[in-house]
C-alpha cells in the first residue's frame, strides 16, 4: 500500500512538472510570435526629420515582430485632423500609439482619452498632460546650451551675438531656446534676439549685422536655419560673410550649406534613436514592463570642418535610404 502511494505521487509530480514545462513553452512560443500592432500620428505632413525617425521606428519593428503605420496630416499643426486620427486609432484597437502631437488642450484631451485603453508615447514634446505618460524626446535644453557654448568658444571678444527666433511655439523650441540664454546669461555676453520674419533679404540682416557688432548667429530651428543661411548664402564675398552661422538640423540642404561653410555648425538630433526607442518602450509598456517614462536623447553638434569624419558622417546622414 505504501509503494502504491508512493508510485502515485511520484506520477503526480511528474505530472505536474510536465504541465509547467508545457505551459512555460507555450508561454514562450507565444511571446515570440505576437505581432504588434502600432500606429504613429505625425503632427503634419512628412518631412525629412520625421523620416529619419520614420527609419528608426521601422528598425525598432522590423527586429521586435511589429506591424508599423505611419499617419500624416493633410497640413502641419492640423489640430481637428490629429484629434480625429488619435480617436479613430483607438477605436482600431491598435496595441500602441507613437504621437508627436501638436500642443493644443484639445490634443492633450485626446491623448489622455487614448491612455486609457492602450499604451502612449509621446515623441518631441513636453507638452503636459494630466496623467503620468511616456515619453521619448531629444533633450533640447542641452542642446540649446551646447549651441551658446560653440558660439562662445568661436567669436572674437569684441563681437556680440544674435539669436533668431521663429514663430514656433512648441515646447521643443522653448527649453532650446531657454538652454541658449542659461548659457549667454551666465557668461555675461552681449546678445541681441530678433524673429526670422524680420528679414526679407540680407541687406537688411547686413544692416543689423554692422549696427550691432554681430559675430554669431544663433538659428533656434531648423526653417530659420534653412532662410538665415540662404540669405547669406545669396550675397558675394565681402558683405559681413565672415559672420557664423549656427543651426539646427541635418536636412538635406543644411548639410549641403554646411558643406559650403555658409553654416558653420550644426545640432543635430539623433531622430533615429528617438523612433527607435519609442517603438521599443511602447511594446515594453505593452506587455506590462517597465519601461523609462521620460527618455532624452542626447544631441550633437558638429562643425563644418570636422563633418565627414566617421563619427559625425554616422551622425548627419542618420541611416536614411
């Protein structure tokens, strides 16, 4: 009798080590083979920016069994539209949702009505919302006081700096904007600030340029950098043509500008990361990991004379096709 207990419940530990290793294989099998579904809500039309972290949201897919779907707006800052295409994806039932929102109430209400039934990601926004939510985003603070610091280190002493400002008010813009003057403010330099509207042609930048003393121009984004440089770009040798130009980006024409020394230092964002990351959070999220609320991704800035060297070639021409 006791042999016969003893045969029973070492088939019922058998048994029950049999089912664990079956359930832990299906488990396994499973995971691996779950396809993600994740749609990413731009804030307007495609540009060469959003490609790139286009190029590292695919990336991020490709290797973790995800299906991606990129939606565009019809204009830029097209805040009826995004709102419609964030309540349109939930009701889809996607498993995630990437958004580069455009800083409105409206969107944030929709945002926070989306984090209700799927995870979020927030991309290159601090916009506040009123829940806790995840986000993945260039630190542009830092990259603001690396920009004032490259102007510090390159202008003579007697030269002052002026910074151009665009009629962007995104939060991105103000923390790079803020970085800039922590840095001027505790150097105790000279510097001028003016809106990018103000000049038509180079003329009138010129003027300004002699009026007060310029060295250094700081560009806030990537549009200001684009005109300012193009402005300086369109007048012969001599015409203040020594004045620097900092910028932001590495657009196909700022590279370009750069490659001319009309720009003679660029920050640029390492988009590529940014969708890369933001992909992976999201199906960490997803399958209830943990994953870093708030993750700032570093920046570069890479002068004119070094642009081709392994390390900022890697940089500037972020794996686009």
């Amino acid at each position: 009798m006791k042999k016969s207990k003893k045969i029973n419940l070492i088939v019922l530990i058998i048994l029950l080590i049999i089912s664990f290793i079956l359930l832990f294989c299906d488990l396994l099998f499973r995971d691996k083979n779950k396809n993600y579904q994740i749609s990413v809500i731009a804030s307007g039309k495609s540009n060469e920016s959003f490609m790139i972290l286009k190029e590292g949201a695919e990336q991020a897919a490709l290797e973790m069994n995800a299906n991606i779907r990129f939606l565009f707006l019809s204009k830029d800052n097209n805040e009826k539209e995004q709102i419609e295409l964030i309540k349109r994806e939930c009701d889809n039932e996607v498993d995630a949702l990437l958004i580069s929102p455009i800083e409105t109430e409206g969107v944030a209400e929709a945002i926070e009505y989306a984090k209700k039934k799927m995870p979020v990601i927030i991309i290159q926004s601090s916009m506040n919302i009123k829940s806790s939510i995840n986000r993945v985003m260039c630190d542009e603070y830092n990259l603001g006081q690396a920009l004032a610091k490259e102007a510090l280190n390159n202008i003579n002493k007697n030269k002052n700096i002026m910074i151009i400002n665009s009629n962007d008010h995104s939060t991105s813009c103000y923390e790079r904007y803020n970085g800039i003057l922590k840095v001027l403010d505790e150097s105790n330099s000279e510097y001028y600030i003016s809106n990018v509207e103000n000049y038509i042609d180079y003329t009138v930048l010129n003027n300004v340029i002699e009026s007060s003393n310029i060295g250094v121009i700081i560009c806030v984004d990537r549009e200001v950098t684009e005109n300012i440089a193009e402005l300086k770009k369109s007048v012969t040798e001599g015409n203040n043509n020594n004045v620097l130009i900092l910028g932001v980006g590495n657009t196909n024409k700022i590279i370009s500008l750069l490659e001319e020394k009309i720009i003679n230092a660029t920050a640029v964002q390492n988009e590529f990361n940014i969708g890369y990351i933001a992909v992976k959070n999201a199906i960490e999220v997803n399958d209830g990991e943990k994953a870093e609320k708030l993750k700032l991704i570093k920046s570069t800035v890479i002068e004119s004379d070094d642009m081709y060297s392994p390390k900022n070639e890697r940089i500037l021409f972020q794996f686009v096709r």
